[in-house]
C-alpha cells in the first residue's frame, strides 16, 4: 500500500503549491487513476513516491515504511515508473533500455539479457524482431510498450505510470488499455495510471482520484464518483461528457 498524508509540495517557497494538502492511499492491487488536466500536479505527485523529488511537507508511506527512511535503492526497485511522453534513450537499442534498471541493480550481463528478452515478451514485442533497434525504428505504441517493459524489469510490487498512451492515436490507445489490464491480471502490480483523460479513466480505474490545482477534489470507484460527484469541479468534469458516457453501460 502506498499513504499520502498532507502531502504537499511548492516549488517557490510557499507563494503556490503544486500539490496541496493530498491525503490519499493506494490500495494493493487496484489502479488507482489520478486524473487532473495539465498543471493539476499528477506529475510532481508520482515523482514525490519516487522521491525524484523532495516534498514541502507531509509523509508518503509504502508498505508501512517512510519513505523518507528507506533506502533509495530499495524504493527504486519497489517502484517501476513510465516517464511521461516516451522517454526512450534513443542512443540505446530496446534491449538496452529495458536493461537499465537492471544494470543500475548491478545484475550480470547474461541475466540482463534474458530479463529484457522475457519482458519484451510479455510486452508482446518478438526479442528477436526488437531487441537490436532503436528507439525511431519503432512505432509510438511499439515504443511504449518498451517503457512499459523497462518499467517491469526489477519486478516492481508498485508501477506509476505517467501519461503512458497520452500521445498515442485512439486505436492503438485503446489496444494497450485493453493490454494494460491483462498484464495487470497476470502479474499482479499495484499501478497508479496518470491520465487528463475521463475515459481512460473510467476504463482502467479500480478507482479514481480527482485532482484539481493540487487539490485532491474526490476519490472513488467510477460508480460513486459518477453517482455522488463531491463538488462542483467533478460534476461538471464528468457532466459534459454525459452523452459518451452513457454508453458505459448504465453508469449514469
Ligand atoms: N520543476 C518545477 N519547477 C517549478 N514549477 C514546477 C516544476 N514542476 C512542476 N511545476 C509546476 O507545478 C504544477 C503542477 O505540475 P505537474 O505536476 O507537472 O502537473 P501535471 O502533471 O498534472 O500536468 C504546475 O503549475 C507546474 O508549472
Ligand atoms: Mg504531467
């Protein structure tokens, strides 16, 4: 599980706050979606868990501990993470992106190898088609499914995902949503899915989190947030867009 407690975090000294106040938990197993438009503070949330960066106030827990007590290599590995936009090194073949974390861990080569060839397995990329291009020979969904991979690769119990399909057209969109929940039934992760998109969010969301100017404005199932919206901000978010979203089956 992974607490947020009055977690907040300015980056000019208190005259604004990116995220304010948010008090939140994750719980194992579920998708957690945060959704917010751009500048909601989504980004700044997951690199706090990951403590890319370092919070104002507040604690984050994971699994019980602090963070701010654990080691950063052992957070590292508890903690997959799918940067925003691609993110690719594009100077490395897909086998050497996915094998990053794993040479950061100071795995041997050979088990590098066959670590990287079994995940861009279950990204459902043949090794022996993928593994030696780069990065511009893939397509955009290719090339996210080598994030999604390298994000696995030291088996992380928690998988943040930040914006992953948000450049991707709407078919292949919807190919790795569909994708996403499958391998997540096989394996298992607790993610948290970063989107400004209501209808991923509603696709992919055991739960979903309502951010607005770094306010957590609601947090439910898709059914209690669509039925019993906590403010005015999430009703009209999921208002205008009733027509589409009756076609989710009765919801409404
Ligand atoms: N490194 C930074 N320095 C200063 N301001 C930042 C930095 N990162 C994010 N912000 C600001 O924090 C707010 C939230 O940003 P972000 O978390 O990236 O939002 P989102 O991911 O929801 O689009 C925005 O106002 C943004 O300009
Ligand atoms: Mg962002």
């Amino acid at each position: 599980m992974i607490s947020f407690r009055h977690v907040s975090k300015s980056f000019d000294r208190g005259r604004h706050f990116a995220v304010d106040d948010v008090s939140l938990e994750v719980r194992d197993g579920e998708t957690l979606v945060l959704l917010g438009s751009s500048g909601s503070g989504k980004t700044t949330l997951l690199k706090l868990t990951k403590r890319l960066l370092e919070m104002t106030s507040g604690t984050i827990e994971v699994d019980g501990q602090d963070i701010a007590d654990l080691d950063p290599i052992i957070l590292r590995r508890k903690i997959g993470y799918v940067f925003q936009g691609i993110g690719l090194f594009a100077n490395m073949t897909v086998e050497e992106n996915v094998a990053i974390v794993t040479r950061l861990l100071g795995w041997a080569r050979e088990e590098r190898r066959s670590r990287a060839h079994e995940l861009l397995e279950l990204v459902g990329l043949e090794p022996a088609e993928y593994a030696d291009r780069f990065p511009e020979e893939l397509s955009g969904g290719q090339q996210q499914r080598v994030g999604v991979g390298r994000a696995l690769a030291a088996d992380p119990a928690y998988l943040l995902m930040d914006e992953p399909f948000g450049a991707l057209d709407a078919l292949t969109r919807d190919a790795l949503q569909q994708e996403l929940l499958t391998l997540k039934r096989r394996l298992n992760k607790t993610v948290v899915f970063v989107t400004h998109d209501i209808f991923e969010a509603l696709t992919l969301g055991d739960r979903i989190a309502v951010l607005h100017g770094g306010h957590l404005e609601q947090v439910g199932t898709r059914e209690e947030i669509l039925a019993h919206p906590a403010t005015e901000f999430v009703r009209d978010l999921f208002g205008k867009p009733a027509q589409q979203l009756a076609d989710f089956g009765g919801l409404l």
